[in-house]
C-alpha cells in the first residue's frame, strides 16, 4: 500500500538534502552486494534522523538494527568528536557492506558496532542515551520500546521506523503486523511519553520521554 503518491515521494525526496559521498557509496555498496535494499531508511528517515541528532545535541546514541550501516553513519557525522554511536546487528551477513564503512579512520572512537542479540546486550549496558533508532525484526517492537524505554533519558527522542508496515497495521493479520500495531497502542497510551507518528516512506514513529 502506497500512502503517498509516488511522484509526490519522488519530488519530496528530490528537496531534501543529498547524502554525504562516503554515504552514496555506501548505498552503492548495498545495492550491489545485499538483496534487501529496501530495508534501508532512505533519504528522508536517514536526513530527519541527522536533523534530530544535531537539534537535540546528542552526543550518546543507540541503534537497535544496523542492516548495512546507512542510518548510523547519517547520524554520526554530525554527531561531536566527542560522541559515540552503538549499533547493534543479529545478522553477520550485513557486515560484509557495514563493516568497510563504520570502521573508516574518521569515525575511530566514535562508532561502535556489536554482532548479536539486542534483547540480550542492551540490559546489560550501562548508562543512558540520548537518542535511539529503532529499525530492527518486527516480531520484538513490543519488547523492543519497553526496552528502549529504561535505557533513554529524560527528555531522549526514540525514533522507531517501520511503523505502518505496508499499511498492513490498519488490518494486522499477520505476526510482524500485530507485533507493530501492539507496540503502536502501547505507545499511545504509554502517560510517559509525548509522540508523533508521521506517514513519512513505511511510517516513522518519534517520541520523547518526559
């Protein structure tokens, strides 16, 4: 399901700013060695994420699902010296592409990237972030927000993508979809957080934690 015209998608991306080279190979890297290239942010999540990093200074950030590393980098280089990314993977595949570019020399110290279970690593990290991606396997977004939750500070944004699948929420039938549609409701009804879900490429989620 399309929820936008696809010449108007077209002409909304075309105005919005052009990624940095280092992240157009990237992009060409993906296309030529991963089949899912779908599964990347795109321009606009990927720009609306640098904006929000930049705008709320974070300098501590969390990636939940890096895929080949394309929404880390747009958040990292414009990210402080000073500031470090975590980007957490399941699937080792993916680093064939992520790995030439997240560990390029300009990024040392300041890019982290860890190969597992998130469900499992993020309890067990320490301190708070200031901003958190969410952009992992649907079935967990439920476990995945409560998640999140503990590990944001007060006043942290959580952006979550993916959360119209398809448009397959507004009818959940299958699991990934009811998985989204349960997170989405206990977003709306959570007293502790104020968000807008935007209909922007698959359906963008951002929240803030009050």
């Amino acid at each position: 399901m399309d929820f936008t015209d696809r010449k108007i998608a077209e002409y909304t991306e075309s105005f919005t700013s052009e990624e940095s080279g280092l992240v157009q190979r990237l992009l060409l890297s993906s296309k030529e060695n991963m089949e899912h290239v779908d599964m990347l942010s795109g321009r606009q999540v990927g720009t609306l994420l640098r904006l929000l990093v930049q705008m709320s200074g974070a300098k501590r950030v969390l990636e939940i699902g890096t895929f080949t590393g394309y929404s880390a980098l747009m958040m990292a280089e414009v990210m402080p010296d000073d500031g470090e990314l975590i980007t957490i993977e399941l699937n080792g595949h993916y680093s064939q592409v992520s790995d030439q570019f997240l560990n390029e020399r300009t990024f040392e110290g300041k890019i982290y990237q860890i190969m597992g279970n998130a469900l499992e690593i993020v309890p067990r990290m320490e301190g708070e972030f200031d901003l958190i991606f969410l952009d992992a396997d649907k079935i967990n977004y439920p476990k995945y927000f409560q998640l999140c939750k503990k590990k944001l500070k007060i006043g942290g944004i959580l952006v979550i993508d993916n959360v119209l699948w398809g448009g397959k929420v507004l009818d959940p039938h299958d699991e990934k979809a009811k998985a989204i549609h349960k997170m989405n409701e206990m977003i709306r009804e959570d007293q502790h957080v104020e968000q807008v879900m935007l209909p922007v490429r698959d359906g963008v989620t951002i929240l803030r934690l009050k």
